[in-house]
C-alpha cells in the first residue's frame, strides 16, 4: 500500500484531453450549468472567511450543499455559542490530527492565532489546558470507535470541578469534533491538496482540482479497463432498476435472514485490508497533538471477541431524538444540521456517468447505509443485501477507507473505484460519506448524553 | 367493535394484526408487508372493525380490509415519511395525516388520487394528532419544535385556535373525554413527565403525572367517557394507570403573586383577589405619598375553568413625582468618569459631580478614597502633624467613637434643619433603612464616655444625623470664613488640597478643637476609617494603601446595602485592582449586573456598555460579546442582506453610499429622519455645517442635531 498521498495534486492533468466522451455531460451538468450560482456560492465563502480555501472549491461542485455547509461552518466556529473562538480552533485541530489531516490542522493553527489563541498550546496537546486535555478520550472514540462511546464518558466530562465542561459546551465540543473527523474523510477522500499559498495567504484560484479533471484517473487503468468499467456501469443501472421495480421480489425473507444480512455485510467489511502500521512519515506537527496513535479504528465483528450490541437505528433517530438535544442545549445548530443531513441525503442531478433521468436513490441509500453498517448503526427497515448488489468490491473498500481510516486513503483506491464516474460525482459520494460518518458519530455521542441526562 | 383485534406496525415495514380469542398460542392473525420503510404509526376505523390505516417512513399510507390479503388502496404523501395518521371520529371517510416535514393532510378515503386539503402545521417534523371526541372540526398537532396547536378545520382555511408550548418536543397528544379543552401530552426526549393541559391557558398545565423514570413512549385515557383514568407507557419498562386525582397540579405550587418595582419608584403587585380584599384594610406600608390603584381581571362567566381560579388583583403603588426622582441618578451616571485619567483626578471630578448634585455623603467618599490611594503620603504626614497637635484628646475620643459628636461639634441648629430639608428627596426611599442605622448609632452613643457638652445638637438630630452629615461639608466651607478659629483643617485639606502652611496654623489650635476635628474626619458613620488612621498615624508614618481596603471594602458594601449601587460599582471600577480582590467575585457580579440593569432600563446604553467593558468581571465582559450580529436589510430590495452590511447579493447595489462622496460607508452610517439620505458622519457633519439642504439634492431641509 501507498503510503498517503493526496492522491490528486493539483498538477496531474496531464490525461485532461482522454476524458473527452464525457466532458458533455460533465457540461450538461456538473460545473457550468450551475456555474453562476456555484460562483455565487464561493464569492460568499471568500466574503466570510477572506479566502476560498479548496474543500469550498470542491464542494462548490455542489453548491446546494456549499451553501448549508458553509453556514454550519460560521455558525460552528464564527458565530455565538458556548465555546470561546480560540478553543473552537484547537478543538478542531485535535480532531484532524485524529486522522493525521495536515491541511485541516495547518489551517485551524492559523486560524487559532488569528483569534488570539495562545501560541504555546500549538507546541502539543500537554501544553493546552487541562479542560482541553480531558476531551481526548472522547476525541479519540469518536474519531475511530464511536461505538465505546458510554455515558461514563459523559459524566467524567462534566463531573463538577476545576476543569469541567458544562453540557452546553460539551454539545458543541461533540458537533465540533464529528464535524472535523468527517470533514477530514472529506479531504483524504477527494486528495484535497494543501493551498500553496496557505502561508503566504492571498490568491483564491490556486489550481483547483476541479480544473484538472479527476477523472483524466483513466490514465492509470489502461485501454482495457475502460470496456471493464463500462460494463460494471451497465450492471449496477441494470441492478439500481431492477431493485426500483421489485422491491419486494423476495416476499419470504425473515426478519432472521435479514438481520443475517446486516452481519454479513459487517464481516465482509473486514475484507477491506486494514493495515495497522503506522505511518512512519507522520508530521511531528500532528503527532504533537495525539495521544495514543495507535489508537485506531477496530472492526466489533472480530472473531472471538465480544461484540458490541447493534445499535438499531429505530431507536435513536437523528429527526426524533439528536435533533432536539441538540436544539435543546444548541440553539440553531439543530436546524442547520439538520438542513444539511436533508440536502445531502436528497442531492441528486438523476444522471450516473453518461446516463441522464436515472432515479439514483437507491444508490444514495446503499452508500449511506452502509457507512452507517460499518459503524455498526443497523437499519431493521433496509435489506442490506441491496448494498452488496450496488457496491461493489472496489467502491466498498473506498467507503470504508475514506470513511474509517481516511488517512490510508490512496489515489489508487480512488481511481480503482467507479472508474467511469465524473469528478463531481465521486464528490458527491464524498459529501455522502462525510454526512453519514458525522450523523452515525454524532448519534453515539448523543445518545450517550441522552442516557447521561436521564 | 371487537376487543380481541389488536395491530402492531414494526420499523422494518411490517403491519400485524393479533386476535387475542385465537385458541392457539400464536394469536398473529395477518400480516402485510407491503411497506418498505419503518411503519410509524396505524389506526383502527373508529366504527367499521375491519377497516385498518397504517402510515410509513417510505412516505405511503395504506388502508388495509382485514379480511382481505392486500390492501384496499393506497395514498401517496409525495415521498415525504408520515408520522402520524388517524381517523377522523366524526367524519366516516376523513383521516388526518401528518408528516416529517411539518404538513398535516386531510384525505377521503375514497378518494386515493388526491389529499382534500393540506397546511403546514409545525416547524420539523409533525409527531402526532388527534381529533377532538367531540368537536367536530377540531385537530390536535404536536411537533418536533415543542408545541401543541389546536387547529379549526371548519373554516375553509385551517385555523390555529390554541397553541401551547412544551418544553421539550411532542410525541403524543391526546384529547381528554367529556373534557372539551383539556389534552394530554408526553414528549420523547429529555422530558419524561406526562401533562395535560388546558389549551385556553397554555403557560401551565392543569395536571401533571411525574411516575416515569424514562421517556413515555404512549399514552391513552382508558375509556372513550371516562376523563378519570389515564394509562401510560414508558422506556423504562413500565406501565402505569394514573388516576386523575392523584396528579400533581403545578398550579398549587406556583407563586400567584407578583411584585415589580418600576424605575420611578413604584411598585405593583398583583395577587389573588382573596388575599388583596382581606388584606386591604391593613395597608401597612402604604405612605401618604404612594397611591394605591387597583386594577381587577373580569372573570368571564362563559369560561369555566375547574382547578383554578384565576381572578387575581392588580395593585400598583406610586410614589410621588418629586421623591420619585431619578434625576440625581441619571445625572451621576452621565457625568462620571471611570476611566481614562489618573486616579486622583477621576475621585475629584466624580465628587465634584456627586457634590454638584448634592449628595454630600458620596462626594466626600470619593475625596476620601483619593486620599488613600493617591495623595497618601501627604495625608499620612499630615495626619502625623495633628495628632500631635491635638495631644490626650484624640486618644479616648477615638476609643468612643460617636456619630453625634458631630453634629455637636458643627453645632449650628438652622444648618440641622437645612441639611434635614435637603435630605428628604434621599431620604423618602430608605426610611426603613435610615432608621435602623439610626438605632445603631443610638446604641452606639450608649457607654460613650464623651463629655456632654460636646452634645450641643437638640434631639432632632438624631432622626437624621445621617443625612445631615451628607451636607455637612458644604457648610464647614461655609464656615471657614465665619469660624475661623475652629479652622477644620482636615476638611480644608480634602477639598482644597491645602498647603504645608494651613497644617502650621492648625498645630496651633487648642487641644478640645482638635478634638472636634477628629471627629469631623469621620464625616459619615461608614467612614470610621478616617478616625482610625489617624490613631495609626501616630506610630506610622506611611502606611500602605492596602491597609485601608478593609474599610472601602465595608463602605462600599454599605452603599450597595443602601440600594445606591452605582456608587459602589463606580469605586469598583475607578479603584479597580486596587479594591478587587477584596470583594468576592460574586458579589460584584451581583452589583455590575445590578447596575448595568438600572441603567439600561434607563435607556443609558452608552454609559451601561462603558461600564460593561470597564468591568473586570469575566461573567459581566461576556455580555457584550453574545448577540454581536446586526442584520441589515437592503434599501433597495429590502431584503436581508447575508454577508456585508454595505453590498447587496441580490440586487448587487451598494446599499448604503454617503451622499456627499459617493463611496460606500463601511462604518458609522447616519441619516436623516426625514428624507433618508445620509452618509459618512464626517461628511454629512461637514455639508450642513455650510448648507441646510440635503446633500444628495432631493431638496429636503435636513436637521443634524
């Protein structure tokens, strides 16, 4: 395995000119159609933050969502809350050093100076405040194994004292932190590429990786890949209607099988090769901000082990239950996360590849069910045998890469799967995979609050 | 009906129905599976047995015949989840349907194509309804967003009728028999209580059952006409009957009386009526200067409420327009300086102020405090010189230490009844309070061995020795030019910093005058410590300022005991670090937030915010960082304006330019009332400076005051 690089620097458009068969469509509907708008979008970014940094330009791919996620953004970091700015800052450093996410941390190190942050916390997490120091535990659970996540936890956090939190604090500390993991995944997913310029700080149309296209990844699979892919094209569209029009071909499947199914797709998430080296290149910048680092993601379905109990969606909805604990103890941020699970959840342009008017949202569903299988949250109203039909082998081990160890994220992986999808499209799997990696750990972190107030 | 019938739905899609007479053991009875997605909720026809509705995530709702395999037909919410579906209990075809993105939509059930009428009831998702039992036209909602609505569906547009607010988001709702405005409801989350309220009075519920541990995940009365017995069921794994009078009723437990002070010095207070009529007659604070007004709520004889009754009185107390005053206040708070010079100066011009306004007391304070923490050297010294001078006197003079000494040794009865004359406007406010510290001085002059000639005063001092003492400065100037024997040299030196030369002269005063200047020193009772420095000033000659916080630290606590705040949050501010840590943090907070509230209902927004970002109060400084945005709206489209305040997204126009350059103004931006024109303060200042007319040439007249 490569060792993590951003798998697209902005410079590797060298196969620009091959992706000719589908620049139309690319035309019809990715960037320019919406151009406007999406310019619109990323003039509002630049207004607000003095910069367009890159994850903007590549989610301006999808300004619906640009919009939401930048206004979660300010309100997250910008706007009244519980939390003081500089702390918001650091907060977000420790989550993206989780995942060993330079550019998230490079960004937020700047970030926290500007605010007047004081620069010896920089030096490591023994040099930040104690308060800060106690939220590792739980940095690290919900960056890797949200499941552990109990309301001991909770209570330790809060337990009356010198450096305790109060739960309105704590609620925002939470969103802060499961919004920079999955943010993260978002970056290492898409190889978004440090801005050259992030030091010397001016200059918004550093390469974007938009302009050279991603899907020029055609150079690397060769001419007779690309028959290959154009047939698994073909297979899933066949598979996606054939699951729209019968949905209930299979009447006899028991509620035993089903659950069977959901294991099965949690074991076979093991094939996914985990490698649990650590990367011997990390930063020290990074490694400044880590404790345990070894600390990593685990699969609960390991052999002979003791697995952790399924959590069953049904139980603890994000509509029903997260939402007003969130908009209980912080106002607003319950509505505009709401918001953004909705238009993510939705976004679609009914187009796959080269193919217009397609009904993706069985896709859509496959996806974000199972990031949610591989953090263990099951859904007794989905057969997750649909996800086997529609995912194949390549695309899951992209999803479960991106969205558990996103550092391990290589550009082969990226390429290997869904080869003839468009750029915008495979940001479009990324934002799916950012919203449901941040739904699924937010709804452990929650649901331990919940249990800790009751 | 048949009692043995019962359905389930179940979150992966599936809808069972049980009978309970089956003789086997396993009483499922059918099963549909048509839903794809988690089935929220289903519903029995209220009068045909067979008849069963179910409503699912997958944004279908189902009309099943039991005794049929299929369903009958199907009803479409546009692919929007329905949370929610119930039959009408009046009209046979009607069924209500509620939905997760806050519509409610009424359907005839023989009509599948098409919703009869759809509104938007709730912010987020609609959890529940329920038609009222009687009422035909009436449908109960309950929401994520923590309110339960009553809507009138006769009109042809839905009405809200009643809306109450919870406290946390809705789950259930559910009409209570024979009761017609009464409903119970429970919520999912954080709150695990059960409630019913009555809709005509929607800020506290009628009853309470507080049983569960855990959230209450269901709720319903007993019987269709029996408003007595309520069952419920909750996640902590119980099932509880609850009979009706057992519930707690949060109306006994809540406070029926209110009592607001306003600005001026009135007060209202509002109780129930039976407790005003009895105690009316006693009226035992009531001065001839406060009016009472009665003010009484009508009962209406059609309301009928059962647990309360809710006539209460309303009584408002004012104080007369003089005594009522605030002007001393409003002035004081103007024309302060807290910050910005050095100390010594900052005491000066505030007890210049306080004296201008003629609050003595205060202005002497604040000449005192310059004293200790500026010009201590000089003072130590000086003190040193007079104690001296006064010799054996001082000395058991300080031991006994009394408040009227100094109205004696002043000694002048027309100065007694001006001070007195002076003193009402103060005084009025805190009779209760200048008695009892008057008590306390008379125990104090208890035991004193002070000769009784130096008690030249008459008895009616003792009434208000404490205010006299507030003007008693005024009149020792006075009296330096008529008296200049007694010379009261400290009180010179305070006011006008007075030369080595003036201590020379007052070294040669006799011993029992000197005695009378120890006592002038502690020109008011709070503050002692002048006498006492003066003892400590024989052995030392400096003493360090430090030495003297205790004694600022109880003045300033007994200005605050007083009611005048503002005179100890000033001296917190001006003093600064030097008093700070001698009074704890919370009870500064208490004045700061004390203050800032005084002068904020006084509209003084400048001076509450100067005082806010002096405060050395961490809680007191995060006021003014919450709530820091300004929402501007557009003068040309008048819509909001999302980024900044000076360029709008949708119109892209310059919303605010200066009518005098042209640029857009970034920062502070005035215009005129009349003609809205406006730009750059500097500029407009400038242009009507030389011109009456408005800048941008629309020939208005424009004002700037």
């Amino acid at each position: 395995m490569e060792t993590p690089k951003h798998p697209l620097p902005p410079g590797a458009g060298s196969g620009g000119h091959r992706r000719c068969p589908f620049r139309r469509q690319g035309a019809s509907n990715g960037i320019p159609q919406e151009g406007g708008e999406s310019l619109h979008q990323l003039l509002e970014a630049f207004l607000s933050a003095g910069r367009v940094d890159h994850i903007a330009m590549v989610m301006g791919l999808h300004p619906q969502y640009l919009s939401i996620f930048w206004k979660t953004q300010y309100l997250l970091l910008r706007m009244d809350g519980p939390l003081p700015y500089h702390k918001r800052h650091y907060i977000a450093i420790m989550a993206a050093a989780r995942h060993r996410c330079s550019y998230l941390v490079g960004l937020h190190m700047g970030e926290f100076l500007q605010v007047g942050g004081d620069p010896a916390w920089l030096q490591g997490l023994h040099c930040a405040p104690q308060k800060l120091r106690n939220l590792n535990e739980i940095n690290k659970l919900l960056a890797h194994r949200p499941w552990l996540i109990t309301k001991e936890h909770i209570e330790a956090l809060l337990k009356p004292g010198e450096d305790s939190w109060s739960l309105a604090e704590l609620v925002q500390a939470l969103v802060l932190l499961t919004h920079y993991h999955s943010l993260a995944s978002f970056v290492f997913g898409c190889g978004i590429k440090r801005e050259e310029d992030q030091d010397v700080g001016n200059g918004c149309w550093a390469p974007s990786p938009h302009s050279n296209s991603r899907a020029a990844s055609d150079g690397s699979m060769g001419g007779s890949g690309g028959t290959d892919a154009i047939q698994e094209l073909e297979v899933l569209m066949e598979r996606m209607k054939l699951l729209q029009e019968h949905q209930l071909e299979e009447e006899g499947v028991t509620q035993e099988e089903m659950a069977t199914r959901f294991e099965l797709q949690k074991t076979e998430s093991l094939l996914v090769p985990s490698s649990d080296i650590l990367d011997p290149s990390l930063q020290s910048n990074i490694r400044c901000f880590l404790e345990d680092p070894e600390f990593g993601y685990k699969d609960f379905t390991r052999r002979g082990e003791q697995a952790p109990p399924t959590f069953r969606a049904q139980d603890y909805t994000w509509e029903d239950h997260g939402y007003s604990l969130i908009n209980r103890l912080y106002p607003d941020m319950g509505q505009l996360l709401d918001e953004k699970f909705q238009v993510v959840y939705n976004l679609t342009y009914n187009t796959i590849a080269m193919h217009c008017g397609v009904d993706t949202s069985v896709l859509r569903r496959a996806i974000w069910n199972y990031v949610h299988c591989v953090f263990g949250i099951r859904y007794d109203d989905y057969d997750y045998g649909e996800v086997n039909q529609l995912l194949e082998r390549n695309l899951k081990i992209y999803i479960k890469t991106v969205a558990c160890y996103p550092e391990k994220t290589t550009k082969q992986i990226y390429t290997q799967s869904w080869r003839h999808f468009k750029h915008s499209e495979k940001v479009h799997i990324n934002l799916l995979l950012l919203e449901a990696r941040m739904q699924a750990a937010l709804l452990y972190a929650l649901r331990a609050v919940t249990r800790y107030m009751t | 009906m048949d009692e043995n019938l019962l359905a389930t739905a179940a979150t992966n899609g599936v809808v069972v129905t049980w009978n309970l007479g089956k003789p086997s053991r396993n009483k499922q009875d059918q099963l549909f599976t048509e839903h794809k997605r988690t089935v929220n909720k289903v519903c029995f026809h209220p009068t045909e047995v067979y008849m069963l509705l179910s409503g699912s995530q997958d944004g279908y709702m189902k009309c099943f015949d039991l005794r049929k395999k299929d369903s009958v037909s199907t009803f479409s919410g546009q692919s929007e989840s329905v949370r929610d579906v119930q039959f009408s209990i009046r009209d046979y075809f009607t069924f209500a349907a509620t939905f997760e993105n806050g519509n409610v939509q009424l359907w005839d059930i023989r009509r599948p194509d098409r919703y009869e009428r759809m509104f938007t009831a709730h912010n987020g998702p609609v959890f529940c309804c329920d038609w009222h039992p009687e009422d035909r036209g009436w449908l109960a909602t309950g929401g994520r967003d923590k309110m339960v609505k009553v809507w009138d569906m006769n009109t042809t547009r839905a009405k809200e009728i009643y809306c109450v607010q919870t406290i946390a988001s809705v789950a259930r709702v559910k009409w209570r028999p024979e009761c017609k405005h009464h409903i119970a409801t429970c919520s999912m989350m954080v709150d695990h209580n059960i409630y019913v309220w009555d809709v005509r009075r929607p800020f506290i519920p009628s009853a309470m059952f507080e049983e569960h541990k855990d959230v209450t995940t269901g709720i319903v009365w007993r019987h269709l006409h029996d408003p007595y017995f309520l069952l419920s069921g909750s996640k902590d794994s119980t099932l509880y009957q609850h009979i009706f009078k057992d519930a707690s009723q949060p109306i006994d437990r809540a406070n029926p009386e209110g009592l607001c002070y306003s600005l001026y010095g009135d007060l209202a207070f509002a109780a129930k009526e039976s407790l005003i009529s009895s105690d009316s007659n006693r009226k035992p604070y009531i001065g001839d200067r406060r009016h009472p007004i009665f003010f009484k709520r009508k009962l209406d004889p059609t309301e009928q409420f059962e647990y309360i009754s809710s006539s209460s009185a309303l009584s408002v107390f004012e104080t007369d327009v003089e005594s009522g005053s605030m002007d001393w206040f409003v002035h004081t708070a103007k024309q302060y300086a807290l910050a910005g010079r050095p100390l010594a100066e900052l005491c000066d011009h505030n007890a210049k102020v306080a004296k201008g306004l003629d609050r003595n007391q205060v202005a002497q304070t604040w000449t005192m405090l310059r004293i200790i923490y500026s010009s201590l050297g000089t003072v130590s010294s000086t003190n040193l010189n007079h104690s001296m001078g006064k010799g054996s006197t001082a000395l058991p003079l300080m031991n006994s230490f009394n408040l009227k000494d100094i109205p004696a040794g002043l000694g002048s009865e027309s100065r007694l009844d001006r001070s007195k004359g002076e003193s009402r406007t103060e005084n009025i406010l805190m009779d209760s309070s200048s008695t009892l510290i008057n008590n306390e001085d008379n125990e104090e002059t208890e035991g004193s061995d002070v000769p009784a000639d130096y008690l030249l005063g008459d008895v009616e001092a003792d009434e208000d020795d404490l205010y006299m003492m507030d003007h008693e400065n005024p009149h020792a100037e006075e009296q330096e030019y008529s008296l200049p024997q007694e010379a009261f040299p400290l009180r010179h030196e305070i006011v006008d910093n007075p030369s080595a030369l003036d201590h020379l002269q007052d070294k040669a005063d006799s011993p029992h005058v000197s005695g009378n200047e120890a006592e002038t020193v502690s020109l008011t009772p709070v503050e002692s410590f002048s006498l006492i420095s003066i003892s400590h000033s024989l052995y030392e000659n400096r003493l360090p300022s430090d030495f003297f916080n205790p004694i600022v630290r109880d003045t300033l606590l007994f200005y605050a005991e007083q009611g005048d705040v503002q005179t100890a949050v000033s001296v917190l501010i001006v003093l600064g670090e030097r008093i700070r840590k001698e009074i704890d943090e919370q009870t500064q907070e208490h004045w700061y937030t004390s203050y800032i509230d005084l002068l904020q209902r006084f509209q003084l927004w400048n001076i509450s915010n100067e005082v806010i970002k002096l405060s050395t109060c961490r809680a007191i400084n995060c006021l003014n960082q919450a709530s820091t945005t300004l929402h501007v709206n557009c003068s040309n489209c008048k819509r909001p304006m999302s980024n900044r305040g000076w360029i709008c997204d949708r119109c892209r126009q310059c919303a605010s330019m200066c009518a005098v350059c042209h640029h857009v103004v970034k920062g502070l931006f005035v215009w005129c009332q009349g003609c809205s024109h406006g730009g750059h303060l500097q500029h407009i200042m400038k242009w009507l400076e030389t011109s009456s007319h408005c800048p941008a040439g629309c020939g208005h007249l424009c004002e700037y005051t």
